[in-house]
C-alpha cells in the first residue's frame, strides 16, 4: 500500500510539472521553429518530457516488449545540455516504478535536433509478488520425481542504466515531439526465503516516443 | 534526413537480436557431485558384506534374501536358517532402487539402466547385459533443508551431494515441468516361490508390496509415475526394451496376479489384462482418496492402503478391502482406519500390514467385512516399511532392521532374527 500511495505521490508531481511548464515561457528569442532556425533554447528554462514505449528483447525472453512510461521534469543547465528526473512506471516483470536522473546533450541548438541522452536510477517494486517463478529444481523426498519448484519471490527493485540517442522536433514554441532509442541494462533483485535471492538482469532496446515542454 | 532513420533502423535490429534477459539464482543448497555415464557403467562390482544402512526394497529368492541398499547397492543375505541369517555379500549398483529376479537372473535398475547380473554363482555376481538410458533419470536423497540445484544430466547422473553456495543461470520460463519419477521394480508378488539352497535356475521371485517392477512370464515391467516400460526377457540374459506404455498420473506400486496387473497409484487403483504383454488392455479403476497407497491381491479381493500427510496428499490413513470379483467393476466392500500404513503382505487369511508408528499389525482376513475384529497380533515397537510373508516366515523391512517371524501359528508369531541396521 505505501507503494502504491508513493507512486501515486509521483504521478500528481508529473501532473503537476506539467500544469506548471505551460504556465513559463522560456526563451525570448523563439522564432519560426517548424523552419529549424536557430533559436535560443531556453537554456535557463524547466522542461518536461514525457515519452512511453517498449522495451524490446529477444523473443526467447520471458516477456518480450514492456511497456514503460517515464516524465521528466528538468533543467536545461546550458543551451544543449540538460538534466532532469523523472518517475514513471514499468513492467519488466511486475510493476516498477523508475525514478531516474536524465542528463541529455543536443546535438544542435536547433528546432530539430538529434540528442544523445543517458538516465539511470533505481526501480522501486510496485507488487510485493512479482509472480516470477524460482527456477531450481524440486524433487520428491524420495528423490525419484523432480519438477521446477514455484518459488515465490518478493521482489526488491534494482537499477537502470540508459543510454540512448534520439531526435527532438518542436512544433511549437513550447511544445515539441521526440523519439529516441536507447539500450537498457536493469537489474532487479528478488528475495525468497532464507539466504534465497535471484538477480534478472534485463538488456533491452528501448524505443520510445514522446512530447516535450519547454 | 535519411542519415537519421537508416542507421539507427540497422541498429535497432542488431540490438534486438542480442537483448537476452539473463536470470540468476544464488542460494545454498544442495549441490549435484556428478558420475559420468562411462564410470557409471563399469562400477558394479561384488564386494564383501557390508551393515544395513539405508534399506529400501526387499526382495526373497529361494534361501536368500536381496535388500536394497538405496541407491548404493544390493545386500545378499543367506537365509537357509531364518533363525540365523548370513550376509554374505554386496553388490555395488549405483542407482539401484529395487530388482526383481527370475532364475538366476537379477534384474535391476542403476540410474537410467536396465541391467542384468548372473546370480548362479552368489560368489562371482556379475554383469550380463544392460539396456542402456531407458529408465528416468533420478537421483540420491538430498539434504531436504536446502534446495536442490539444477541438474546437468549431460554431465552423468548425480552420484551424491554437497552443500554449497549455488548460482546458476535460470531459464526465463518457469512452468512446473514433471520429469517423471522412477522406483523401483517388483516381481509377481503372487507367484510361487521355489524352494531349495541357492538361487535356482527356475522361477520368479518375491518382493514387497511396494514394488515397481514385476515380472510375468517372460516380460519384465518397471513403472514409473505414469510410464510403465516393458521388457522382454525371453532371453533372460539379454533383456530387451519393448514398449513403454501410458499407464496415467501418480503411478507408486505394481502388483501382478496370473493375467491381471493391479497399479497402486495416488487416486486408486488401476487393473490392466496383459494378457499380450507388450500392450497391456485396460480394465477398471477403483478410486479412493488421495493417498501413498501400495496393494496386494489374492483371489477376489485386494486390499490397499493409503497413508496420508506429506508428498503423499490429504490426511487419510486406511485400509481398503475391495472385491475384484467383476474385475471390470470393482468394489469397495469396507475400509478401516489405519494410523499411517506401509506396506502389507498377505498370505491365505493372515494380513500383515507396516502401520506406520503403530507398528507392525497381523490380521484375520476370513471375514473381509470384520478384519480389525480379527487382529491377531501387533508389534507397536516396530517402524516397518514392507513385508514379505513367505512359506510361515514373514520377512520385513524397517526402519532399524531386517526382522523375521515365525507366523506357522498365527496366534503365537514370533521374532526369529533381527538383522540390525548400522547406526
């Protein structure tokens, strides 16, 4: 339940900085954007980002593609170089909810701009069971019959690391769409009973789309 | 523009394709300490007599009693002099679970064979033959306080255990797979014992009510939780795989009586004609609680027992007497409450029955509807795991022992002999 109410917490704050964005105006010199002029970009000014989309793995893995959603309200600390944090929720295995720091760098101070970006942080549980299945083997006492054995981890959370690359386009004076693609390295953890722990390190594609505020 | 879409579309799929999860588990616990198959199949080897130390399945030939010693080997006691038994020698069978014996011919399992051993000659026990990877894949008891780590069976069988600190990589899908159990093997529980010194040429031996294997005629079957493989044993020295045959779920003893193969599983009990032996024909089931319930059949009844608790389902400890005179109907005629029963042997109308921590317990069977009226005898003291009653001498299994009794008067048993387990 604390879980949930803290994730909740997290959502109102990205609505939020949301509301609040629209309300700023950043940047005085903001021009013809659509054009790709150069254009000041807001160097001093908040941003949010909020972009969904999946994680893609091999198909040999347990699950595919999940979803993840992250909002990112930051600081653009020069012209081309920000740094934000961001919450959101994931389902790698379960339910996470991602609290990242994003540091991203745009290639060009333009309205369209290809970006190299890396976040990384830690995923705290959502679901105290992950229904992830332990994977040694069971047998009967006998010895003679043997089965994998359900064991019933609780999962513990773990890190993120994301580096990735991505173009962002403004359509607007403060508004803009982004796409992005990234590698993530996650590793969670899960505890069972006594000293029983489980490590699941994910290596994913990511592929995300995206608005911006400015 | 196209710069932008193009290399990162390449790219994309090459990540794709490389983006495995890679799952750990890290615990202590049981660690396999492996036998390669080659080694495997040069170890069986006669050596001298050593104590009982983990006695499993019980088996009677002529004068000589075969005990199992789990999965290590094969004890041969002299029983010329029930009062007296010799153990004379040992046979290293890694993975041996039961055996059954027909002339002078010992079959047996060790891990995933089928061999045969010469018997003729107790002080010059050899190999004959064996079916090689037709029996599942088991393994020796574990520490059960820890969890068993996952098993490599291209590395060999798992010749024992150690506890360590395990990490092993995990598959990503983690459905229950049931590998399929493996015991042991039985005989024709009812057939006629010859008699005479030495392990003769003819006929077929004796063995528990909780046997695996059996032999009828010339076929050897072994079963498993829900396999039963068939042999030909024409040429008793070189068995041959016939068939294996889908004989249901939960699948614990076999018990064979002249056509009929009666199949003591969790559920009930299933009878099958094997007439044609290489394709049993199914008869009747009989269903009952969930249960470890082992059987014996003579003449028109047969008489099960369930044990509740543990592995082995709900909390019900009983005997059943069911009358198998429509064999394709059969029929409880009444059950009796039981504490925790084993094994059970019958002969004429005297029933023995391992009761668990009630112990040993000797009924009168003549009215099938009264047999808890009719108890003739208990030894409470004893933990027994089966019985052999055989020409007035019972022979059973326990916890701590071989014990023999004299049962030629049913109302006066007594022990004969105690062969002592090594503590």
């Amino acid at each position: 339940m604390k879980k949930i109410s803290l994730f909740l917490i997290a959502i109102l704050f990205m609505a939020s900085g949301l509301n609040a964005q629209t309300l700023i105006k950043i940047g005085e010199e903001t021009k013809s954007i659509t054009t790709g002029k150069r254009m000041k970009s807001g160097f001093d000014g908040y941003f949010n980002i909020t972009d969904m989309g999946l994680m893609i793995g091999s198909t040999d893995n347990s699950r595919v593609a999940p979803f993840s959603f992250i909002t990112t309200n930051g600081l653009h600390l020069t012209e081309q170089f920000s740094a934000g944090l961001g919450v959101g929720v994931e389902f790698p295995a379960g339910s996470y909810m991602p609290i990242v720091i994003d540091l991203r760098y745009y290639i060009r101070n333009t309205a369209f701009s290809p970006f190299l970006s890396i976040y990384g942080g830690y995923a705290l549980p959502l679901d105290d069971d992950n229904g992830y299945y332990g994977g040694s083997t069971a047998w009967d006492t006998d010895g003679l019959d043997s089965y994998y054995e359900y064991t019933p981890y609780e999962a513990q959370g773990g890190f993120i690391l994301n580096p990735g690359f991505g173009i962002r386009s403004l359509v607007g004076d403060d508004f803009g769409v982004i796409f992005s693609v990234g590698y993530r390295f996650q590793r969670l953890y899960y505890k069972a009973d006594k000293d029983r722990q489980m490590i699941a390190d994910y290596n994913r594609l990511t592929l995300k789309v995206g608005i911006t505020f400015r | 523009m196209k710069k932008y879409i193009i290399y990162p579309t390449i790219l994309v799929i090459a990540l794709i394709s490389s983006c495995e999860d890679r799952v750990t588990e890290i615990f202590t616990g049981n660690s396999p300490i492996y036998m390669s198959y080659e080694d495997l199949r040069q170890s069986i080897k006669q050596v001298e007599a050593r104590d009982l130390d983990d006695p499993g399945k019980l088996y009677f030939k002529d004068n000589y009693i075969f005990i199992v010693e789990e999965m290590q080997g094969l004890h041969i006691i002299d029983n010329a002099e029930p009062r007296n038994p010799v153990n004379i020698s040992f046979i290293e069978i890694p993975g041996i679970a039961d055996l059954a014996v027909k002339g002078n011919i010992l079959y047996t399992d060790s891990y995933i064979d089928l061999v045969a051993l010469d018997i003729s000659d107790l002080s010059n026990i050899h190999e004959l033959s064996r079916v090689e990877n037709i029996l599942p894949y088991t393994i020796p008891r574990f520490n059960e306080q820890y969890p068993v780590a996952m098993v490599d069976e291209d590395k060999g069988v798992v010749a024992e255990w150690e506890i360590k600190k395990v990490k092993q990589k995990i598959e990503n899908s983690y459905y229950p797979v049931y590998r399929g159990g493996w015991n042991v093997m039985a005989e024709d529980s009812g057939g006629k014992v010859s008699g005479g010194g030495g392990v003769s040429a003819n006929g077929i031996g004796v063995g528990g009510s909780m046997a695996r294997f059996g032999i009828s005629e010339n076929t050897l079957f072994a079963i498993d939780n829900t396999t039963l493989h068939i042999f030909s044993i024409s040429d008793g020295e070189n068995p041959e795989f016939r068939n294996d045959f889908s004989v249901g779920w939960g699948i614990e003893t076999l018990f064979i009586l002249g056509k009929n193969m009666f199949l003591g599983s969790q559920n009930g009990m299933r009878i099958y004609d094997i007439s044609v032996p290489n394709s049993p024909m199914y008869i009747s089931d009989f269903w009952h609680a969930t249960g470890c319930d082992p059987v014996v059949v003579q003449d028109d009844l047969a008489y099960i027992t369930l044990r509740g608790g543990n592995t082995c389902g709900n909390e019900v400890n009983q005997l059943i007497v069911v009358s198998i005179k429509e064999i394709a109907e059969p029929e409880e005629l009444k059950a009796y409450p039981m504490e925790g029963p084993y094994g059970l042997g019958i002969d004429g109308s005297t029933l023995f029955i391992c009761d668990g921590d009630a112990g040993l317990k000797v009924f009168d069977v003549t009215d099938p509807l009264a047999i808890t009226d009719h108890q003739l005898a208990i030894f409470p003291d004893i933990f027994g795991y089966d019985v052999i009653p055989v020409k007035d001498v019972l022979l059973m299994i326990g916890d701590d022992g071989l014990y023999q009794y004299d049962y030629s008067d049913v109302t006066d048993i007594k022990l004969l002999s105690k062969i002592e387990v090594r503590n």
